[in-house]
C-alpha cells in the first residue's frame, strides 16, 4: 500500500535529498567508505542487556518534528552526546531528516567524535545510499520503516546493513507490518505508538503487539514516553528498551530524567534510589570549571569568602560563569554577608544560587529565595549553627551538613561520621560534605542517601586548582554508587 499522508511528504522530500546528495558523492564511494569503517559498538548486544531491573534507554538527538514543532534548535549534539553516555544511555538515536526534524548527517558525526555508544541514524530510509552512507558516517545501526518499504526492498536493506557491520532496528506500528519484519530475519523490532500517516500517538500500541513478536525478537518502544511511569508501564508489558526523545530533550537536568528511566524497576517506582547530584566547589578558573562540568558535574561553587585560599574576585566569578553551559548551577558561597553585598554578586555573575557558610538567620534564608534563588544553607555536625537546627531553615532548598573542624567555614579535608547527618536533616534535602575524595564518596553516599554530594580539597593538586583525573574518578564513583544505578 502506498505511504499516506505525512509519509507521502516526507518520502518526496527525501527522493530529492538522496538525488542531491548523489551530486556530491557517488554511490560507489559512499559504498568504498561504509566498508572501510571501524567496527563500532555492537548495537545489537546494547539492546540485549536491558532486563527487568534495568531499562535501556536509547536517547535521542532531536531538534524539532513535524507534530511539535521546533522543540530545541540550538541543541548541540556533541554535548548532549555526553550527557548521554554520562547518564548511562544504551544508545544514541540522531535524527538526520532535516526538512521536518531539522537535523544532519553532521549532527552524527560531531556524535560519533564524543561517544562510544552505539549510534542509530533515525531517518526515512528509502535507498541502499542511505545505508552506505550511514555507515560511512559512523552509525552502527539504521531505521527501517516496514510501511515506506516493499518485502524485498526490506529484506534485500537489513541484509545490507548487516554487512557493512551495522544493524537495523526495523520499524513496525501494528501486528500485521510483523510478517514483513519476520520475513526479512529482523532482530530488532522498534514499535512506534505514533502512526507516521497521522502523526497521532497511541501509547498503548507497543504493548498490543509486543506478544505477537518472537523470543528471538527484541522489542524497543518508541514515541510517547514523557516519564518513568511511562517506562514502568511498558516494562509491565515486556518491554525493556525504549527510545525517547522530546521528553529527554525538553528536560530541565538532562542526566537525572534519563537516569529516572533507566532506574525504572528496581525497587518500584516509588522506592527508586537517585543518583546523587555533584558539586565542585572552589573553582578558580574557566577551564577546570567547563571541565568539570564536561565530565559530569551539576554544579560549581565559587568562593566569595576573602579568608578562603579559594576566595574569587567578582571578574573571576563572572568570567567563570559565562564560560560554562547553561544547565549548571552556578553557586556564590558567602560567609555571614549581607543581603546586598550577595545580591550584588548574584547579578554581577549571573548566579544560579547561594550557599550560606555562616551564622546566617532563617530570615536571610526566606529573603534571598523570595529573589528566585536557589538557597542551601549550611549546617554543622561538630560546631553551631549545628544539624539540629535544621527545622528553623524550612524556606532552604537544602541543608549542606559537614563536620566543621577547623580554621575555616568549610570542610577543612576533614572525613567525620557523614551518617549523623542523615538522622537529624530533618526531612530536608541532604548535600553531604567534607573530606568527600574519590575513595570514599561511595561509602558516603551509602550511609546518607544525598541529595547531592560537595566536594572540593578532596579532588584538587593545590587550593583552588581542581586535579581533572580526580574529578572524574569522583564523578564515575558516585554514577556508579548503589544508589546511582
């Protein structure tokens, strides 16, 4: 049956992009490039290690669709390549239609530079060129869509991208495209809720069909996931691998959501345990700070303290927050300041919170979060304002707990019981710190269960000068913790 509807556009459109592209490179050299390729990661042996405690996500690169419109244009696909892999995505999808998605083949490769994670070239595959090219591209998997395909054209397509080392994730929307899937030997059968005719999406679709599939037939749901209970839902019905894209996209932290759908089936949704977030504090410069946050921190604290050996200028602090992405908390950490001299620093270096280190009242707490701040108020387990005070401080987004040993506010390298401040933050948001090092954060992050972990002596080369190889052993520590699988 011939494609309808939005299938018919798109299918017109994407004759003349394939004769285009043809003008610029033939068929035999995309051919002599796809079969000179490296073997990448197996996307295939992705699919299979997802399972009832564990879902795979394969998460995608889009910028825009035809039902929604544009959805995040300025998206860029390397960096979000690495939130990805940070995140424990199975895969990377990248849509590479450019009329209605908005997207490339250069949206690959600048993916392929930054990930060893499988790649999936999502487009509307009607020609062998587009294998080839995908291939040459560095793709390890590419669509098919069995309604804009004849049997033989599908058949004759997976055999080919199978031999140039890739696999096909072969594309149904209801049981009766199956036979087709099942004559051309597929092994990956992606199940869209949404009909491409139509454009309209019916969540229960995947889970009708997934039964009529066989056990040697991996299932993978797409379209129509804006959640964990979404994912929960599927898996409910034997489903364990998902492909998800404008719900990842449009998320306020990246890797948290897509680790949200991953952790789906652990313990139950309700009891599912979250990857603490990561704190750097006591940057001093604009590349460590861009770097740490390359390699997984979710925020950056700068000192504006002038006792601290970490103590910045306000040209300091400002150049460090611009040079870093928009999605990092940027945090002013402030002792015993006053309401006006903090504001100042918050719009002189556009920052995204405070941490207040000293004697500072509930009052002062409620008035900085009244300017939309985000506001973590430190308490101490070893001196006042002590932990037990946490009560007073309901308006702070979170309590900091450390021991507070020392000559100064902070930490002081000092390792202290971090479980006592589990039992007294009162209901609180939790950020653990003091003596955290890449040796021990796991033992931390089990005895407190936080909400995010501060780290700063523990991962530097000299005060104020962040050891990178440090940092990252930290970051990989805490991502692969108990409570951040």
């Amino acid at each position: 049956m011939a494609p309808k509807g939005f299938l018919k556009t798109v299918i017109a459109e994407k004759k003349k992009d394939i004769a285009r592209a043809m003008g610029h490179c033939s068929l035999n050299r995309q051919r002599r490039d796809a079969e000179a390729r490296k073997p990448g990661a197996s996307f295939l042996s992705a699919m299979e290690k997802s399972g009832p405690g564990r879902a795979g996500i394969i998460a995608e690169i889009k910028k825009a669709s035809p039902s929604k419109g544009d959805i995040r244009l300025d998206l860029d696909p390397a960096r979000y390549a690495k939130k990805y892999t940070r995140a424990g995505a199975c895969a990377i999808s990248i849509l590479t239609e450019e009329h209605f998605f908005k997207g490339s083949l250069h949206d690959l490769t600048a993916v392929r530079r930054v990930t060893d994670l499988p790649i999936l070239r999502k487009d509307f595959t009607i020609s062998e060129y587009q294998i080839y090219e995908a291939g040459a591209a560095g793709a390890d998997a590419v669509l098919l869509i069995v309604s804009i395909l004849s049997r033989q054209q599908l058949q004759e397509y997976v055999a080919l991208t199978r031999e140039i080392g890739m696999e096909p994730l072969v594309e149904i929307h209801s049981e009766w495209e199956l036979e087709n899937a099942l004559y051309a030997n597929a092994k990956i059968i992606g199940i869209n809720n949404r009909n491409l005719e139509t454009l309209k999406t019916d969540t229960t679709v995947a889970a009708r069909v997934v039964p009529f599939l066989t056990k040697d037939q991996i299932p993978v749901s797409a379209s129509g996931v804006s959640g964990p209970d979404d994912i929960q839902k599927g898996m409910d019905a034997g489903l364990f691998n998902f492909l998800v894209g404008e719900s990842i996209v449009r998320a306020n932290d990246t890797e948290k959501f897509i680790h949200d759908l991953i952790s789906t089936g652990n313990t139950g949704t309700s009891q599912r345990l979250e990857t603490p977030r990561i704190k750097v504090c006591g940057l001093t410069r604009p590349h460590e700070a861009v770097a740490c946050a390359d390699l997984g921190a979710h925020a950056v604290g700068l000192v504006f303290y002038p006792k601290s050996p970490r103590h910045v200028t306000t040209a300091q602090a400002a150049e460090i927050c611009r040079a870093l992405p928009g999605d990092i908390i940027t945090t002013g950490v402030f002792v015993d300041a006053t309401f006006e001299f903090i504001m100042a620093k918050v719009k002189a270096c556009n920052l995204k919170a405070v941490q207040l280190h000293g004697n500072e009242s509930p009052e002062t707490v409620l008035q900085l979060k009244s300017q939309g701040l985000t506001v973590f108020k430190a308490l101490f387990a070893g001196k006042e304002p002590h932990i037990d005070k946490a009560n007073q401080y309901k308006a702070a987004s979170a309590i900091l707990v450390e021991y507070g040993k020392g000559p100064l506010p902070g930490g002081n390298a000092e390792t202290w019981d971090w479980g006592t401040a589990k039992q007294s933050g009162n209901g609180h948001k939790l950020i653990i710190a003091g003596g955290i090092t890449p040796e021990n954060v796991t033992g931390v992050i089990s005895a407190t269960s936080p909400w995010a972990v501060d780290v700063s002596s523990g991962v530097e080369s000299a005060p104020g000068c962040k050891d990178l190889d440090r940092v990252k052993g930290l970051i990989q520590a805490v991502k692969t913790s108990p409570s951040g699988r």
